[in-house]
C-alpha cells in the first residue's frame, strides 16, 4: 500500500531578517496507513516546524513532501487549501475552536466546505461528538468547556473531513493528566477501529510511553527512528 | 440558513457594546444627513412647484425658433386639430393651457413701465393652479372683454388699482403696432415675486386682437395628469410634431439657471452630511480594525483546516455589510419618523422670515422633502462606506501568513 506520507532530504531554513535558522534538515521519513507516531525532542529541536511540512501548512525550503501520493510543490496555494480539506485533519495545542460555534457547529462547519449534504452533516457530527464522549454538550460553545472537552471536540473536527490522517502538534500540552490520557485513548480508538495515521509531537513521557513509534529530533536532525513493541 | 451569514452573524454580536455603538454612529449620520437634506429640499420642492405651475408648465410646446428669439413672430397656429393631436399623443396628456405672451409698456397717468403681458385662459389656469384664488382685490376678467388683471408689484408702481384704466403700447405680430386701453378689473398676488412686479393678465382672445395675431400662440404648456409621466409625455409629443417645426421642453430644460442654483443650494447640506460619513466611517473603520486583529489567529485557523480565503473574505465582508445596513435600516426607518413628525407638524416660521415667506405666497412653515433619492442616496453612501472599510480585513487575509497567525 501507498505510504500516506513520504519525505525526502526535507529542509527548512528560516530566515527573518539576515540570520538564517535551519529548522529541519535532511529528513528522509516514511508513514505507512494506520501509524500512530509521535515526534519528540526538546524545544525548538523543529517539531513543529516538521508537523507543519507534513501537513502541508507550510513548504519546505529544500527537499520533498508526498502527502497521499501527491508533491504538494506541485500545488498551488488555494489547490493546497483544498487538499488540506480533503486529505488531512488538525489539532492544534490551543484547540483553536471557533468560538461562536456551538461544539456540534464547530463539527459541522468543516463538512460544509466540503459541500456535503446537510442531512448527512448533522448525522455525522452528532455521532462523532458521541465518539469523543460529548453528546451531552452539543449545544454548548467552546468557552464553556474546559481544555480536555474543547480538545476533544477539535478530535471530532479533525476526524469530521473523513482525512487519511491527522496531524496533532502538542495536543495534550495543555491538559491535565487525566483529560490527556482520556484523549490518547480516544486517538487510539479512532487508530485502532478506522486504521486512522496519527503524527503528533509532545514532550510528556507517558504520551510518548502510547505511540507506537517514535521519531526524535535533535537540533532539526532526525536522530533516532524506534519502533516500539506493541 | 447559510452558514456564512451564521458566522457573519454571531461575530458581529461577539461584541455587542462595540456593534452597537458603530450602529448607532451609522444611523446618526443618516438621521441627520437626510433630515438637513430634506429640509433643504423642501423649500426647492415648494419653489420649483410653484415655478412649475405659474410659469413654465411641466412641459411646453413652442414654435422652434421662440427658445433663441422670443418674440411674437416665432409663435405657432393653436387650433382644435392641434389639440387633438395633442390630446392622441398620450392617453394622459392633461390640460392644455395656451398662453399668447410679449413684453409692452404699461401706462397709467402717472407712469410708464415695462410689463410682461400674457393672454391666457382663465378658466384653464384656474383648474391647473389656481391663479383666479391669487386676486387680492376686484375680480378675475370676463372672457371677451378689454379687461385686464395687474401684479400687485406693477399696480404698485403705476400707481392705479381696480377700476382705473390701463395703457398698453407696443408691438404686435409682424412689427404691427399695438396699442389698447383696458379696465383693470383686479389686482392678483402673483406667487412669483418678479412675475408679481410686470404681469398684466387680459382674455387671451383680447390678446391676440391687440397683437394681431388672431389664433396664434406663443407656449402651450401641458399639465400632465401625472408629473412623473412628463419625460413620456414630451417624448411621445415630440414624436407627434416632428415635421411641424414646433420644439417640446420639460421644465427641467426650461429653467436649467434656476435648478443649477438650487443646486449649489445644496452644497451646504452636502458637505454636513459628507463630514459626518467621514467621522463616522473612521469610527467604523476602528471597529472594523479591532474585529480584524483580534481574530487573525482565528482566520490562520480556519484557512488551515481547508477555508478559502476568498470565502473567508465574504464572511468578513458580509459582517461589516451587515452592521452598516443595520445602521441605515435602522437610520432610515428613523429618519422618515422625524420627517414624518415635522410633516404632520410643521415647524412655524417667526418674525421678518415668516413675513417674506407670506409674502410670496407660502405657507411659513418650514417644508420637509420625502423625495426618494435623499434616502436612497444615504444607503448608496453607507454601503460605498463598507465596501471601502472592508477594505483593510480583506488585504489582511489575503496576505496572512497562517503560521504566523497561529503563533500569535
Ligand atoms: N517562523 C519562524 N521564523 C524563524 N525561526 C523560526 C520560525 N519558526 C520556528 N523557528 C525556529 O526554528 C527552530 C525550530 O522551531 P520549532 O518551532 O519547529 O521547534 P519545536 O520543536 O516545535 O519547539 P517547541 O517544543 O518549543 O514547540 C527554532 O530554533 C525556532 O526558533
Ligand atoms: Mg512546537
């Protein structure tokens, strides 16, 4: 089967001003289907800076990035919005939920740009809330809900396009111990019974103690690649 | 409902306080600009109304070459075909009032003055403005007979009244001489103030006797039936005459002096209303600005989760569309209340102000316009203002960089 992503060489230099800050360098990574992957290192090792190109938030200075088969190089700006649309799914530290959307909303606003039908929209966005544990807080907007229930919801929203795989940058960093454990366990569920990739980052041991593979950074270099028993 | 408008709808009321005030800004520069307007434009209204009705007619036919040389020689043959053909132009021509008109001295024993002598159909113009109900003393002139009616002005200045005997002498049609002697039967209060100090009214058949000029006219003015359809009218009118060497004018194109003064008139009212959209859109702007910055990283959100950034665009164009229609909806409806009001009560005129206005025949109160453009005009300015203003978060979007955002 096709790797969902595929890199070569990957590279990424900042440069704000004069000083150029290499980022990433010469990351070569293969994610077959059904991976759950974390990225760890310490800070500003360019954990983030690789999530990004993997899921082509942003475009890589040197070297390639295949998402589904696809050169994102070879699209162009709007082309690779819509590709994000279709192909992959987010969850961001600070859940980003938009605020005046109710949770059930927020769910459902995601499939409206993919222009599904609306019957099916509402149908699905309830069973994923009901997924993530939230059905009793549909109706309710992010600014109610504590951290571990609007990340949840931004699961829900992630795995709402119906993408190949999602891209988490620090999901748990701002959860307590038990909401971070009860979100792992929903992303192993979702990994587990709908074979969708995960690719996240953290810097918790017991986040890390759940993947199954673990890519370390050091300084914008892939260091060590381990595969652990499951 | 789309969702769009939904997250354009509940963005503008994340910040209700703000929304209101920039609301309320939008329609206080309404209210205030359409009222200035209005006010202004009422008093046009009654002058052109009555400039309308005791002078030029809504549209008028004239013998082509009268515009450039007024002069009795120009005037055209009024008969009962002409009427007919008139009345078949358009099934709602109106009345048609003749009228035989030429400068001559007016004379009593005392004095000698220049006087606009007009024939006319008395009982016509009566049903079109009501000129008989203007005579300050004596009577209207019997059809038929030497007698004529006097602006109060010229009657002034001749020092005669009712029952003296006026002296006309001039030039008749052709550079026939004309000369007459007539009863002044009435002195009228004649509306227009100029008009007031030279008019002599007589029979227009006693006109064309003392002018020689026996089934002529010098305008035919036509009173449609309805103001509105005066532009279909002069076209179809135009059409019937083509080939008769007679010219159709609508008022507008008879008073071009007058209508740029009023104008000008307007220039004040103009500049209030243009210095209030600039203060207020500066208001709006701010408010646009805030709504802007403090949601980037929200827009950096949605442009990642797969949003275009021209549907993005939309939604935010659509809140600063909704808060400014909310503001002339809102202005409008508000505006037509107060000018409402001041129609059902008027505000009075005092003092020397109120006698001039007397004077020239009007009621003194001051009019307020209802026309629609002064309304219409308020809603093109405000949505200009938005389309403007979303100026700023529309750039913004465009180039953000949504990393960037999302960091901030
Ligand atoms: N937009 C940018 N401009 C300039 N330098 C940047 C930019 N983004 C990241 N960097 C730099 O690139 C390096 C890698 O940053 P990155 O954010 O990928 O690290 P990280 O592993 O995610 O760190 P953390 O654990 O703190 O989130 C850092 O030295 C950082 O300062
Ligand atoms: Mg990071």
């Amino acid at each position: 089967m096709k790797p969902v992503v595929m890199t070569e060489n990957l590279g990424k230099v900042y440069n704000p001003g004069s000083i150029p800050v290499t980022a990433l360098r010469n990351a070569t990574i293969t994610i077959d289907r059904g991976e759950f992957t974390t990225i760890v290192g310490p800070s500003g090792s360019g954990k983030t800076t690789l999530l990004n190109l993997l899921g082509g938030l942003d475009r890589p200075t040197s070297g390639s990035v295949c998402i589904n088969g696809i050169d994102i190089a070879t699209l162009k700006d709007p082309e690779l919005i819509d590709f994000r649309l279709w192909n992959i799914g987010f969850v961001f530290q600070h859940y980003n939920l938009i605020p005046v959307f109710t949770a059930r909303e927020n769910v459902a606003f995601i499939m409206l740009l993919q222009h599904r039908n609306k019957q099916q929209i509402r149908e699905r966005a309830d069973q994923l809330l009901d997924e993530v544990g939230l059905s009793h807080r549909r109706d309710v907007r992010p600014a109610q809900l504590s951290g571990g229930e609007q990340q949840r919801v931004a699961v829900a929203r992630a795995l709402a396009t119906e993408p190949k795989f999602i891209i988490a940058d620090e999901p748990t960093a701002n959860l307590d111990t038990a909401a971070a454990m009860n979100l792992l366990d929903i992303m192993e569920r979702m990994n587990r019974e709908k074979q969708i990739t995960f690719v996240f980052s953290t810097h918790d041991q017991r986040v890390i103690e759940r993947a199954r593979r673990v890519i370390t950074l050091v300084d914008g270099a892939i260091v060590t690649d381990r595969q652990h028993a499951s | 409902m789309p969702i769009d408008f939904i997250l354009a709808w509940r963005n503008i009321w994340r910040n209700r306080r703000r929304t209101l005030i920039t609301v309320g800004g939008v329609l206080f520069a309404v209210v205030l600009s359409i009222f200035s307007q209005s006010l202004n434009r009422g008093s046009h209204e009654i002058m052109l109304d009555n400039m309308i009705r005791f002078g030029t007619g809504y549209l008028q036919l004239q013998d082509e070459a009268y515009r450039d040389e007024p002069s009795l020689d120009n005037s055209f043959t009024w008969e009962a075909a002409t009427a007919r053909r008139v009345a078949a132009a358009h099934p709602r021509t109106g009345q048609l009032l003749p009228r035989i008109e030429t400068f001559m001295l007016a004379a009593g024993d005392q004095a000698t003055r220049g006087s606009l002598v007009v024939g006319i159909d008395a009982d016509a113009e009566q049903r079109f403005n009501g000129l008989t109900d203007r005579i300050s003393a004596g009577r209207f002139f019997t059809p038929d007979k030497p007698e004529v009616v006097v602006g109060q002005g010229l009657a002034r200045r001749l020092q005669l009244t009712t029952g003296d005997t006026l002296a006309l002498i001039g030039q008749g049609r052709f550079g026939m001489s004309a000369s007459g002697l007539f009863e002044i039967v009435g002195i009228i209060k004649h509306p227009l103030r100029e008009q007031d100090d030279q008019i002599v009214y007589l029979p227009i058949d006693v006109a064309r006797q003392l002018l020689s000029a026996e089934g002529q006219i010098t305008t035919l003015l036509v009173a449609p039936e309805r103001a509105s359809e005066t532009e279909a009218i002069a076209t179809a009118l135009r059409r019937t005459f083509k080939d008769d060497g007679i010219r159709v004018l609508t008022w507008p194109e008879l008073m071009p002096e007058l209508l740029n003064l009023l104008r000008l008139d307007m220039a004040g009212s103009y500049l209030l209303s243009g210095i209030l959209y600039i203060v207020i859109g500066f208001g709006f702007y701010a408010t646009v600005l805030t709504m802007t910055l403090e949601r980037l990283r929200e827009f950096g959100t949605l442009i990642s989760l797969g949003m275009k950034r021209t549907r993005l665009i939309r939604v935010i164009f659509l809140e600063t569309l909704s808060i400014s229609l909310i503001g002339v909806a809102a202005g409008l409806t508000l505006a037509w209340l107060v000018l409402f009001y001041f129609r059902l009560y008027p505000i009075r005129l005092r003092g020397d102000l109120a006698a001039t206005v007397i004077d020239m025949g009007w009621e003194p109160i001051l009019p307020v316009s209802f026309a629609a453009n002064i309304f219409f005009s308020q809603g093109v300015i405000v949505f200009v203002l938005a389309l403007v203003i979303s100026l700023y978060p529309l750039l913004k979007i465009i180039r953000l960089d949504i990393l960037t955002a999302a960091r901030s």
